[in-house]
C-alpha cells in the first residue's frame, strides 16, 4: 500500500469564510487521521481571496491541535519571502507544541504575484534559495557553543525539511542535500518522470535521509459513479480558467456543463495541468492510483481533492483511502475502536 497524504487548499467559498475554510481544514485533518492518511499539509499562497492559508504557519497550529497523530506541515513555505530565522522559529514553535509530528516543505517560488511580493518587503531572489535551506536546516541543529543568533526555540528539534518542486530543479536540489522531494505533479505534470529520475539518480545520503524518499502530488476526486465526481471536479476546472483570466474568486459550486463555461484556450490549458488527475468512482480511482504508483514507483501520494461541498469532500477523500488500501480505513476504525 503506498502512503496517502492531503495537501489541502484551505478554500474559501461562496458558502464559507476564511474561519469555515480553516475550521473545515481542521475538520478534515481530524477524519483522515481516522481514515490512515499519513500527513495533512497546507500551502502558502498570498493575495488570493480564495485561499485562506496565508500565515501558514498559525493554520497549522489550528489544525495539529484539533489532531493527535497525523503530521502535519508546510507543504509548502515560499522561502524566498522570508528569513531562514522567522520560519525556523515559526517551525520550531510548532515542534515543541507538537513534537514529531510537524513537516517543512519548502518551495522556491513566490506564490503569488510580483506586486504582492513587494508588498512582503522581501527581495524574492529564488538563486539564494539551496543557501537559505541550509542556513534553515542549521537552527533547527543543536546550539553551537560559539554560536551567537539562534532561533528560539527551534535548536535540537531537528524539524525535517522537504524539498518541493515543479521542474528539475528541485530535484537536483533534494537530492544533493539528501533530503525527501514532493514534485508538484497536481498542477504542473510535464517534468514528473524527468525530475523523478533525476532524484533518484543523483540522490546522496545525509543525516536525515539514508535513501531517496519520492512523494508525488495528484488531483483526486471521488464519488459515488464516474458521472458523479466529474462533475464534482469542475469545481477545479473553474479554478484554473479563472486563474488564466487574472480572476482571484471565490471557489464555486460544480456545475453541469464545463464546457459552457471555458473557452477552448482555457480547456487546452487546464488540461495541461491538470493531465495527472484521477476523477471518477471507487473503482476508477483505485485503478488510477495502482497505474500512477506502477508509472512513477511513489512512496507516498500527496493528494488535492477540489471538492466544494465539505461533506462530499470529505466524502472523496474516504473513498480515496479505501481505493488506495482495501480494507485501510476498516483495520483503521478497528485499532482505534
């Protein structure tokens, strides 16, 4: 059984505030800890209406305390928008409330717009970024008795970092520095095997990773029938036509007829992104997952499921653990029964 893990977009909908997103999110990480998921992740993005996990770090918190086991982390921090120092006492901070259980995902990329950036007051310079993780993944080491800038109260708690990434690139870079890579395959597929390949190839051992450790991003969404979770799925569709448009909404409900809502330029695209996704039943989901772990040999998946309406998913995401794991979420329920 390959590892299941949830990125959640902490959305924002026509029917929600940014407080329903984030105690939905919570919510959410509360049943997949039942369901076996492994880890509960959250990104950074910034000036989006619909996304509300800005200060992603205070998200967390929310979520890693309404939970018990399940990891949670950054999946991921856009390093260049900030000093190595505040987000290692951000992530220190989370370690000790919540020890062995936080993740550090690190990205290089701004995650938003480069008016927004300047807004930040940083200097987004993506170059710094392998100097910046390793000036990161020093403050969470042991205090040195020469050393005179510490972050507190991240010494000695070892916080693991990831390296995330959308092209080769982070590749190189995780595996160089030997640490686990999440490739963002949910929404830009092309360079997946390429950058696999790479890692693997090219992957050195270190102090936190003996062998490479692959975790594969993919849109899912699941329901009762096929029909079903297509049109489930447009939730996403919009999205990312409306991301062409420079239109930051609110997510939308599902509707009947995707193509009414798109144009043919906005469909070609999408489907670019999109192309990884699985949609459609149980029975369709776990055929699409068993040929996407066959296809690139994951470790984990690291699942986005876009589905507006909270019950349906959380709905999905069960059906997702049940189709990854057979009996999973039975033997789950059991042991904690």
């Amino acid at each position: 059984m390959v590892a299941l893990s949830i990125l959640d977009l902490v959305r924002v909908t026509e029917d929600t505030d940014a407080r329903g997103a984030i105690d939905n999110a919570r919510d959410l990480a509360v049943h997949a800890e039942g369901w076996g998921y492994r880890r509960f992740w959250v990104a950074e993005h910034h000036n989006m209406a619909g996304i509300a996990s800005a200060a992603t770090s205070i998200v967390l918190s929310h979520v890693a305390a309404g939970t018990s086991t399940i990891r949670v982390g950054a999946g991921g921090i856009m390093l260049p928008n900030h000093s190595p120092l505040i987000i290692a006492e951000q992530f220190g901070t989370l370690a000790r409330l919540y020890p062995g259980r936080i993740d550090l995902g690190l990205g290089r990329a701004p995650g938003t717009d480069q008016l927004t950036v300047r807004a930040l007051r940083r200097r987004h310079d993506a170059d710094s970024f392998p100097q910046d993780v390793l000036e990161l993944q020093h403050y969470f080491e042991p205090v040195r008795p020469d050393q005179q800038v510490q972050a507190v109260p991240a010494a000695g708690t070892r916080v693991p970092l990831w390296i995330l990434g959308s092209s080769t690139y982070g590749a190189q870079l995780a595996a160089e520095l030997g640490l686990p890579y999440a490739f963002a395959s949910h929404f830009a597929p092309q360079q997946l095997m390429d950058a696999l390949r790479i890692y693997r190839d090219r992957f050195k051992p270190s102090a936190q990773l003996d062998r490479p450790y692959a975790v594969v991003g993919v849109n899912i969404v699941a329901a009762d029938t096929d029909a079903e979770a297509r049109r489930l799925a447009t939730t996403q569709q919009m999205s990312f036509a409306n991301i062409f448009r420079g239109a930051r909404t609110l997510s939308q409900p599902p509707i009947d007829d995707i193509e009414s809502y798109w144009s043919p330029a906005e469909r070609f695209q999408a489907q670019q992104m999109l192309a990884r996704s699985i949609v459609g039943s149980r029975e369709t989901v776990a055929t699409g997952i068993d040929a996407l772990v066959a296809e690139t040999g994951a470790d984990e998946l690291m699942i986005v499921s876009d589905v507006y309406d909270h019950a349906l998913r959380l709905k999905s995401f069960e059906l997702i653990a049940g189709a990854a794991g057979g009996q999973r979420v039975a033997e789950r329920r059991e042991a904690t029964a």
